[in-house]
C-alpha cells in the first residue's frame, strides 16, 4: 500500500499523506516518486503550461516533486492555504513569474510587492547549503522571490555544483515553497541532493535523504549519514486538558522564539488532529478553508501514531524541542511524553483538578514541569507571577484560533527564558 497518495484532477495534482500507512521519510520520499513515475508515465502527468499542486507534502517530497515536473510544464504553483492561493514556484512562462498568486477561488493572477525586512537568507559551506528564514511572518511569496533571486547569484558565483549537495535548515525548518524553488534550479547541477530529516538518524548521527540523483552511487530514499556530536538540551512536552489552547500556544512560541534569530529550535505537532504549523495563520485570514483542512488530514491517535512520533522526537538534536501532544492522559501520550526531557502545562484560570492530574503525570514520567501556564479566554491581560526559570507561572489571554499571540507577554517572556536557558548551557549557540 502506497504511503503517499496522489491523483490528477484537471490541471491540479491532489495529494495528501496515506493517514492509515504512516511511514519514515526515506521510504515517503521513494513512495512518493515511483507513484510520480506511474503517473507520467501513463500520460496522466503529460505536461502543459501550468500545473497546480494542492495538498500537504513533505519537505523531501517537493525535492523531488521540483526536478521530476520543472521541465514538463511550464510553471508550477503550489497551495498556501495561508495565502488563499497557490504561489508559482517554478516557472519557464511569460504568463507567470516566480512568487506570482494565483487565487483559490477565481485564479486571478497578482503580484504582491516584498514587505521588510527581508525574509531569508542562503548561505553554502563546503558541500552543505543552508537555508535560514528571519521572520516567521513573511508571506510564501515573498520568501520564494528571495530564494530565486538569491540562489541566481550563489550559481553566478560559481558557488554551486558537484557531486553531492546536502540541504539543511539554519534556523529550523525549511519552508516547502521555497523547497521547490531550490530543487528546481540545482537539480541539474548536482550528481546528487540529499536533504536533512531532522526525524532520522539518532543521538550521534544526522541522516540526511537523497531525493533527487542523476549519479549511479545514489538512489532515490538512500540515506547518508553523518556523524555529529548531541546537541540537543531541551526537548519540551506542551500537556494540559482538551480546547485549552495548546495549538494557539504552540504557535505563538514559534513565533516568538523566530526574533532569536541563531537560536536552533524546532517546534511540530505530537498530535495527529490535523493542527500543523500552517493551520493557525490560515484560521487567521480564511478560518472555512482551515476548517476543512483540518477535517482532511486528521488521523487517528493509535499506539503505531504514538510509537512513529515518539521515534521522531527521540532522534530530533535540535537544541531546543517543543512539541505538544493530546489533551488525555492515556498510554499513547504517555509513549510520546516519555522522549521528552521537561513540560509546560497548560490549563483553564483555576482549574486545580485538571493541574493536579497532569502534574501527577509528570511526576510519574519523572518530567519537570518547567513553566505552568492558565488560559483565560476571556480576559484582558497576561499576568506573570513568577518569571524565574524553571518555576514559570503565568497567565495567558485569549488563546483563540485566528488569533496571532506571539506578542502576549507571558509568551515572549517565556520565549525569552527558554533562549536563555539554551545560550546558558550552550553559550556558542546565539553568538
């Protein structure tokens, strides 16, 4: 059974993850590319002046997406659920530039002008190039604009090509968009890509994926690894009751630790309810289109769910975790919660029963909670009664879906604490 689906609808390609046959990215990424291979090859995929991609796809996915379609059609476009539209990503055509949108609901073609600061920046070093975002805020489109204009001028340079070309992110993860955007204009100047997987590997080993090859040495889904030294110091459990606001809180933690701009963190969803990264800033400006997404790539929270998430943050050597997980203290949470290293509570202003059980929970994992956190939907103001680390305790506003809560000052003083934490015990990692 394929661990990747796909189908062609017109002018679009629809694709969404195989939600009952979860696999590793090694094995995604060659599911994903044979299946491509089924569809061109039947004609189904035969080329054209524009194709859509619509659905979620995974980082080593749109490698390989980029350098098997670049050169049958003649743009490519991308959904930003964020945006309402899909951002063309690579284009050959007259009709269409790089960072273009193409609306969801009518196609209309616009060009949003660039916003400062700037979005991005690409650096290489010796046979790794490194892809680092400076604002978490900044539109798709913008970020696909930099990267083209930016990696025109490393290819100039004389900067990139060879053999073997390692991809990894510089400040966390790396936006899909602007995946596309680099596969594309490097796939030819390579023998072989590989790409990070932050979920491979263990303790000692990076592993990054090949996803795209033209050298006999290489095949689609090896892997590479590389020793490294440990680095991870913080691996942290966002727990607490159901609809306290946990994805909300997630979110503004993202983005406010993204003003710290050398800190090595990375922040995913333990929890298989469909509530991604992208899904809090599309509630925020099309909250139906998010609603609907939701309900498509929900899955099950099952003990294999439980045991592939746990094997991802058990392996992940960032130096700074954060992950959330399901709001029931059951077994598989408790799978997930046993590779973390500390918690942050979260639940409703004066629920004591509900911050009672979940510190009991803690203490058998033998977890330290590190920060306890209410929610007050309906209040005016954070409070912040301790802002010691690690007995945090504070209160948060307002933690509703569409809201952007980076800037609540519990939150950056949180995120300020954690940042610190991490330069105390590794003081070269924000020089």
């Amino acid at each position: 059974m394929t661990t990747y689906l796909m189908n062609v609808e017109g002018d679009t390609l629809k694709v969404n993850f195989n939600q009952d046959n979860r696999t590793t990215g090694d094995i995604l990424v060659k599911d994903a590319v044979a299946r491509l291979d089924e569809l061109i090859n039947s004609g189904q995929l035969r080329g054209g002046y524009l194709l859509k991609i619509n659905g979620p796809i995974s980082l080593l996915i749109s490698y390989a997406f980029a350098h098997k379609l670049a050169d049958l059609y003649g743009a490519i476009a991308v959904s930003d659920t964020r945006l309402n539209a899909y951002v063309v990503v690579i284009s050959n055509s007259p009709k269409y530039k790089i960072g273009d949108r193409l609306d969801f609901d009518n196609g209309e073609i616009t060009t949003i002008p660039d916003k400062a600061p700037q979005a991005c920046f690409l650096y290489v070093n010796n046979d790794t190039f490194f892809i680092g975002i400076l604002h978490q805020n900044a539109d798709g489109d913008q970020i696909v604009r930099e990267t083209a204009t930016q990696l025109e001028q490393l290819i100039n340079f004389g900067l990139l090509k060879g053999k073997l070309l390692k991809i990894r992110g510089a400040t966390g993860s790396i936006p899909i968009l602007t995946s596309f955007v680099i596969g594309a204009k490097l796939a030819h100047l390579y023998g072989a890509i590989a790409v990070f997987d932050p979920k491979l590997g263990d303790q000692e080993l990076d592993e990054y994926v090949i996803t795209i090859t033209h050298h006999p040495n290489y095949q689609i889904g090896d892997k590479i690894s590389i020793k490294t030294q440990a680095q991870s110091l913080l691996k942290i459990a966002l727990i607490g009751p159901p609809n306290t606001g946990k994805t909300c809180l997630r979110e503004g933690l993202r983005k406010a630790l993204s003003q710290y701009q050398n800190l090595d963190y990375y922040i995913i969803s333990g929890c298989p309810d469909g509530d991604g990264a992208w899904h809090s800033e599309t509630f925020q400006n099309h909250p139906e289109l998010a609603k609907q997404l939701k309900e498509e790539y929900k899955a099950k929270f099952t003990p294999e769910f439980a045991k592939l998430k746990a094997r991802d943050i058990e392996v992940i050597k960032n130096q700074l975790l954060i992950f959330d997980v399901g709001g029931q203290i059951t077994e598989d949470n408790k799978i997930i919660m046993k590779q973390a290293t500390h918690a942050i509570i979260l639940v409703r202003k004066g629920d004591k029963k509900a911050l009672k059980e979940w510190q009991d929970f803690c203490q058998e994992l033998n977890r330290p909670v590190i920060a306890i956190i209410e929610s007050e939907l309906d209040g005016k103001e954070d409070k912040i009664e301790n802002d010691i680390f690690p007995n945090f305790i504070g209160t948060v506003h307002n933690l509703k879906r569409g809201e952007d809560v980076s800037n609540r000052p519990t939150i950056q003083k949180l995120a300020k604490l954690l940042s610190n934490e991490i330069l105390k015990q590794s003081p070269n990692v924000l020089e």
